[in-house]
C-alpha cells in the first residue's frame, strides 16, 4: 500500500479532480436535488415538495449546482417568478456516479433492492451493476487497479512495465 499511498499524497498536489467534484456536489441535499430532477422534476416549488427541504437550503444549493454548470436557470416566459431548472449535459454524466450510490446503498445501506426500479428501455428489465472497465471493456476488480502518474501512462500498443513486478508485459 506504500506506493498507491505516495502516489495519492502526490495527487493531492491539486491533480486530483475528486475534491473538484465534491465541491461542486456539496452533501446530501445536492445528491437528493439530482435525483429529483432525474426524475422529472423542474421548478422550485416540486423540488420543495418532492424533497421536503426548506427554501433557503433548496435555494442555496440550485445556486450552487446552477454555478457549478450541473444545472441551468431558465426564468418562463409566460410567468416571470417562475424558474424551470434543467439538468445540462455536465449535469447528466453524473447518472452513473448516482446509480452507483444508490447501487451501493441498495447493498450496504437498505439491504433490499429500491423501488422504483430503473430499467433500460429496449426490455424493460432492471440495468446491471455498475462498474468499473477497463480501455477494451473488461470488468476491473479492486486489485486490478493501480494509480499511475499520467506521464508514465505508455500509449496503446507499446510494450509495459508492470508496477507490481518491475518486469516487461507484451501489449494485448
């Protein structure tokens, strides 16, 4: 662990971008708000009722999600104290990161699976876990990984060192 421990105490150096990321969500309020407008919702007063959170919590942290480009503002035309929030495309990369939550409460957490259940459109059945893959698509485990500083990243095709034994792997 001596190694990953180094090269993480290089990373936070500021090449990190995890605590960007967590700055941005801010804590639970802001993973509840995603979630709701995954599901549908748009203005202010549903987020107050879907959430039950208080208006200035709710309104403090759409600031922040609309600051953060997770989320745009967009005052109605027709009624000008009306504002529609809409998840942008920096907003919807963030699913997998959510269902991987959920995923992971539904284990450690609940125990028994949500409701509602999200399925894939074409079947109808429910999506499969989420994990982590590799370059060409094979599923990754805990002890198949290993930080890398970028700059000892070797492109595609070259031969490799493997950290683990210090001895050449002939590229796949």
């Amino acid at each position: 662990m001596g190694k990953l421990r180094e090269v993480l105490n290089d990373l936070d150096g500021g090449n990190c971008a995890l605590p960007l990321a967590l700055e941005a969500m801010g804590e639970r309020w802001s993973f509840m708000i995603l979630r709701a407008a995954f599901n549908g919702v748009h203005h202010f007063e549903e987020f107050q009722q879907e959430l039950g959170i208080a208006r200035n919590i709710l309104s403090n942290r759409l600031s922040r999600l609309v600051d953060h480009g997770i989320m745009a503002r967009e005052v109605m035309a027709e009624d000008r104290r009306k504002v529609h929030y809409q998840l942008t495309e920096k907003g919807i990369e963030l699913l997998p990161a959510m269902i991987a939550l959920r995923q992971w409460g539904e284990k450690w957490g609940a125990g028994v699976p949500s409701t509602p259940v999200l399925v894939d459109v074409r079947d109808e059945q429910p999506i499969g876990p989420v994990t982590i893959t590799a370059h060409d698509g094979r599923p990754l485990g805990y002890k198949e990984l290993v930080w890398k500083h970028r700059s000892e990243l070797q492109p595609l095709g070259q031969a490799r060192v493997r950290s683990d034994r210090m001895t050449p792997v002939a590229a796949e």
